[in-house]
C-alpha cells in the first residue's frame, strides 16, 4: 500500500512554510485574503464534483443526519479546539517565539487535518492507489502554508507531521476495511465527504461559520447503509 499521497501533501505543507518564511514581511491582507477565497473557490468545485459520484440520495441524507448527531453529540469541534488551546497555552509559558510556534502549528493543522478532502483523500489512496484529491489537496495546503508561514512562522512546517501521520493512518485503515467498501459504497462515502467539503469551501468563503469537524463522522455511516439499502 502505497502512502504516497500522504508523503506528497506533508512536503508541499513544508515547502509552501519555507516560501511564506523566506517572505519574512509577509504578504499584504488583501493580497492573503484575496488567496484565501479563491482557494475556498479551488475547494467548492472539488466538493461539487466529488458529490456528483453519489447514487443514492437516502444514503447521502441518512449519513449526514447519522454522522452529525455522533459529531455534534460527542462535540468533535470542541475537542479539537481544546487540543489547540492547550498545546498553546503550554508554549505560551515560554518566549513569544515559542508561543508563535505553537499558534503555527495548531492553526495549520486544524487547517489540513479538519477538511473532508483529508479524509476522502486517504481513502482513496488506501483503497485504489489514487492520489489525485490528497495531490489536489497538496496544492491548496502549499499555498495556504506559504500565507500562514508569512505570519506564524515555522509551526505550519511542523504542522506536515501531524497531517502525515493522521493521513497516513486513515490510508492503513482502508486496506483493513477494504473488504466492506465496495465500489458503490465508495462512492457513497465521496459523495457525503464532497458535501463535508463544499460546507468547507464556505467557510473559506466566509460565508458561513459551519463546525465542519462535526459532520466529519458522517463519511463513515454509509459502510453500514450500504448493507441494508
């Protein structure tokens, strides 16, 4: 099983960190925001076009129910962001360099792990030897990590460590799981993920502020719809 997708997208985070740190003054807000949308853009077509491979509509409803009642009840948002604010708030007892590199690093690897294309990706990869969304998803990271390497410095390079193994995992796990993921659940599985990612696109967009993490849960449901309908 080849875990090359994962190994790509770990070093387009650390070469676009080490771009955006040799800008050392940084790039202009309009010019970082202006990135930033249309990367959400990049990623609202990925979701699109990913959500048409679903072939039944009821998996896609009973999943996103079933997945966000698990994700909005054990709070997976929260979690994550407590796991952030306490890596912080051990750095920040250090120097003000310390602390820039703990806010690097959390905020860059809720910005690569939190998104669906981490997770369809890996799958993918570990299913079918394709790698194509987790290289799509190494150009958008790269960019993005050129931006918040401007500012936060060296944590977004660390921050290619957790994606790795957290990619890395979930790509090992589907060669266990592959005799229940047929074709058709698959394609179930994508197009729920797709969805997750659209819901993504928005809030790069800033359109809307969903708690994406939470309905992250659902891309997992359609392995058990998929033996009853």
């Amino acid at each position: 099983m080849s875990l090359l997708g994962a190994i790509v997208n770990a070093a387009a985070i650390v070469a676009g960190a080490v771009v955006g740190i040799l800008l050392k003054k940084g790039l202009s807000e309009k010019m970082a925001d202006t990135l930033m949308k249309g990367l959400g853009l990049c990623t609202l077509f990925i979701g699109i076009s990913g959500s048409l491979k679903g072939e039944n509509t009821l998996v896609l409803i009973l999943s996103m129910i079933i997945g966000t009642l698990i994700g909005e009840g054990v709070d997976l948002q929260l979690r994550l962001q407590k796991l952030g604010d306490g890596i912080q708030e051990k750095f920040s007892k250090g120097k003000t360099g310390e602390s820039t590199l703990a806010e690097g690093f959390v905020t860059a690897s809720l910005l690569f792990c939190v998104g669906a294309m981490a997770i369809v990706g890996s799958l993918q990869s570990g299913l079918v030897g394709d790698h194509s969304i987790l290289y799509n998803k190494s150009i958008l990271d790269f960019v993005a990590a050129i931006i918040y390497a401007s500012t936060l410095g060296l944590g977004v390079a660390l921050s290619a460590v957790a994606v790795f193994v957290y990619q890395g995992a979930i790509t090992l796990l589907a060669g266990v799981l592959s005799p229940l993921l047929t074709d058709a659940v698959v394609n179930e599985m994508t197009c729920v993920g797709s969805v997750i990612i659209i819901g993504l696109a928005l809030n790069m967009l800033g359109i809307t502020k969903l708690k994406v993490m939470n309905y992250v849960p659902a891309i997992f449901v359609p392995i058990a719809l998929c033996m009853f309908l």
